[in-house]
C-alpha cells in the first residue's frame, strides 16, 4: 500500500467555504509515492455541505471520505477526534472489533495527518514544504503552515441588483472598508508573530489548527501517555495551543514551516474579533494558570512576557490620560520634546511591520506610520485583555466557542456604541467640571498639594515609557533579519 497523507477538514455548516478549502489541496503537487486521502467531518450539518463536498471531489478528481458526527457536542474537537477514532479505533468503544488485514495496513501507511480548517485554503506548493519540513527531522511532531488573511474584495465591485448580493455579503468574500481594514490589522498582527518566531529559531507554542502537518506517532503519543480517545481535548478554548504543549512535553518539536502558506479568513468587525480573541486570550491564560491540566511548554515565559507587556502598555496610557488630565485641569502641564521619542519608535516598528505584511496596501502602510491603526487595535487587545482577566476570577466560566460562533451568526450584537458613548459622556462631564471650577484647581493650594503627586506620576510615567521603549528597539532590531511571514 503506497504510503499516505490524509487531511482531516471539521466543516460545520460549510457549504460556502469547503469547495475552495478543497480546490486548494486539489493544486497541491506530492511526490509520485505519496497519496492524499481527504476526511471531510461533516460536524452536526443542516446545510448542503456534504453534498458540495461530493462535488468538489469529482470535479477536482480528489479521494474524498465523508463522516457525520452523531451528537457531538465537543465541537470541533469531536469532529477531529471522531476521523481520528475512525482511522486508529475508538478505546471506548464496548466491544472488541479486531483489525482487518486492509485497516491494518491502511494505519500504517500514514505517513502525516493535515488538520485543516474548512475556510482555509493552502497555497500551490504549500503541502509539500510541510511534507519536506516534517521529514526533515525524526523528532519533529507537528509543522504549521504560515498564515495570511484573505482580504475581501471591495464591497462596491458587487451590483446592487445582483440576485445573490446578500449571499456574496454574507460569505465573507466582499467587504466594505472596514472589514478590509480589520483584516489587514489581523494580518499585520499575524506577520509580526510569524517573523517573532522566526527570528528565534522558528518554534512555536501553538500548531494553528487552521493548516498543519502532523507526525501520526506524535499524536498517538500524546494520547498514549495522557490515556485519551483522540489527540485533541475539549479542556480549553485553545484545543491546538494544549495538543502542541503536550507534543512538546513529550520533546516533540512545533515548528513553523519558513515557506507554506495557508490563506485564512479573518473576523471582519469589531464583535466578532473580540469574541475570537476573548477565546484565544481566556484559554491562553488558563493553559498558563491551570495546573490540573498539567502541560508544560518551553515557550511559557514567552506567553508570561507578552501578558506584561500588554499590562505595561495598559497602565502606561491609563497613566498618561489621568496625568494629562489633571495637569491640565491644574495648569501644571509642561511639554517635552524627548516625549516624542517613544512615538518616533512606535512609528518605525509599525511602518516595517506594515511593509513586511504580505500583500500590504499603501494605505495600509500610511496609517501604520501614523499609527492610526495600531493605536485603534491595541486598545481593543488592551479590552479584551482586561476582560479576560477579570472573568479568570469569575465564578463563571464563559464558553468561548459558543460565543465566537454566536458573533459569527449574527446572534449577538456588539456593545461598542454603548462604550463609546459611556466615554464620551464622562469626557464631557470632565471637561465641564475643570471648566466649572477652573479658578479653584489652578489655585496656589491646589497646585501645591498636587504638584508632589503628579511629579511622582510623570517620572513612574517615564521609567515605563523608558522599558516599552527597549522593547520596541529590541523588535526593530529583530526585524532587520531578512525573514518573510
């Protein structure tokens, strides 16, 4: 039996996106020995993603199994480990089934198991650096693909009177200029993580689930040693993050292939990125935190730092408003011309990064040396940030899925205009009171009794702006090296 590759796709209502994700592993070009078997999951369906899948396999001249699952509710983790029981066999299942000859030889012609996403499509040539990535190295147990956003095509290439224009929409594959700016945010965040890893070695603390080439004995190992029925678990939000910590307690090595690419769709508004991030960063902090799960990664402190370095940058604009505010308010406020240091810096990292984002706009690189864009996306980071910390000490645990797909559907609305608003009015009210009272604040006494303070204020300020500064150059410095995400 000719040695395999088989892709396992978990598609929950994908009818929209699995012809694509398919039309892309169909460009993939393998060594004449290796064969590619296609395991469509079709996960708790009630469109016609089964039957678009049958079509894409005839059409692209692909050897597609399809499996449904039966009352899952683990998601995505129970998709995956549904094709994987029906490959390796179900340890729970109550009655002994011995091995056909066939089963047996199949098994053992798996050579790499690829873990796609149903909306995710790999680049020509892209399956085949992974294959080369995996095989280059025995003790490698997983190689991810890198990843890029699919910007959406202008909303107003579509006719009005197009009969499907609401389907185009709603597919995702037109958008309108935010959800394009969303997207190159996204994207822009990606590269820089991307090029972060591969500056130091090209390790990674998560196999992304959306595109990557897995070792069959790794993942049989983590279920082996941590007695499961599939490699991955519904313990966390982050079911990928907590199978690539277990490879690598095991001294498995997660890398990051340095040419596949795996083109992913990105959220394109405010709610449904929040949502997806709130997921990420919630179940982030618990692998960081939980010590029940019992996982370790070489990457922890690395996880650790980017927590404080999202605490220092929280505090030092929180800092900054309340300064600025109260030195106005007391007319004590005195500008310095080494204050436009940090934002010079800031300035440079994000026009680099901006240039190195593949398939970037010119527009895209203005806002960034403007830093228009990365201030906007850094303070909803810094909200999703504080709130996923304040629900760790929650009694109540959130289900982070259940609320991306949510957002997703339209199910949930967004409480940003609520927020904006909130703001605004305690803006105004501010700035009447300082109006109001202003001969009192900038009174002798007051100035004298606050001057003590806001001193103290303006040097912490300054000692944290002098780290973030070190920081920025240090990833300035990184970025020099002629590495591409």
């Amino acid at each position: 039996m000719m040695p395999r590759i088989v892709a396992f796709i978990p598609a929950h209502n994908e009818e929209k996106s699995i012809r694509d994700c398919l039309a892309g592993l169909a460009d993939q070009s393998l060594p004449k020995y290796i064969q590619l078997d296609i395991f469509v999951i079709a996960d708790n369906c009630s469109d016609r993603t089964e039957e678009k899948a049958f079509e894409a396999a005839k059409d692209f001249g692909l050897n597609v199994i399809i499996l449904r699952t039966k009352n899952n509710k683990q998601r995505k983790v129970g998709a995956l480990n549904t094709a994987w029981k029906y490959i390796y066999g179900d340890p729970l299942a109550i009655y002994f089934r011995e091995k056909s000859e066939y089963q047996e030889m199949y098994q053992q012609s798996i050579k790499a198991i690829l873990g796609m996403d149903a909306d995710s499509r790999l680049a020509p040539g892209a399956l085949q650096a992974l294959w080369n990535d995996l095989m280059s190295q025995r003790n490698i147990g997983g190689v991810m693909a890198k990843y890029t956003m699919r910007m959406p095509k202008k909303k107003k290439l579509l006719a009005k009177d197009d009969v499907i224009y609401e389907d185009k929409i709603a597919s995702g594959e037109y958008g309108g200029p935010m959800a394009r700016w969303w997207t190159h945010q996204q994207k822009q965040d990606m590269a820089s993580w991307l090029l972060n890893l591969q500056y130091h070695g090209g390790s990674t603390y998560v196999l992304g689930g959306q595109a990557t080439l897995f070792r069959p004995e790794a993942l049989q190992s983590v279920v082996d040693v941590n007695k499961l029925d599939g490699p991955w678990q519904n313990d966390s939000d982050v079911e990928d993050m907590l199978l690539t910590w277990q490879l690598q307690k095991l001294n498995w090595k997660t890398l990051i292939s340095p040419s596949a690419r795996c083109f992913v769709d990105s959220m394109k508004s405010y709610h449904t990125f929040r949502q997806q991030r709130n997921k990420w960063q919630s179940g982030t902090v618990e692998l960081l935190t939980n010590k029940d799960l019992n996982v370790q990664t070489r990457h922890k402190w690395k996880l650790w730092r980017s927590q404080f370095k999202f605490l220092l940058d929280l505090v030092i604009r929180i800092l900054f408003i309340v300064l600025l505010v109260i030195a106005l308010a007391t007319d004590q406020f005195y500008w310095s011309w080494i204050w436009i240091i940090p934002v010079i810096l800031a300035s440079i990292l994000n026009t680099i990064l901006a240039i190195k984002t593949p398939m970037h706009r010119p527009i895209d690189v203005i806002l960034a040396a403007l830093l228009i864009s990365p201030e906007i996306y850094l303070w909803v980071n810094l909200i999703t940030f504080c709130q996923v910390w304040l629900d760790k000490f929650s009694a109540h645990k959130k289900d982070g899925w259940a609320n991306q797909y949510n957002a997703e559907k339209g199910a949930t609305t967004s409480k940003l205009g609520i927020g904006l608003l909130t703001i605004a009015m305690i803006g105004i009210v501010i700035t009447y009171l300082c109006i109001q009272y202003r001969e009192y604040l900038t009174s002798q006494s007051v100035q004298e009794a606050i001057d003590p303070y806001l001193m103290s204020g303006w040097i912490l300020l300054t000692y944290l702006t002098i780290i973030a500064s070190i920081a920025m150059i240090y990833q300035v410095w990184t970025l020099r090296a002629k590495y591409k995400a």
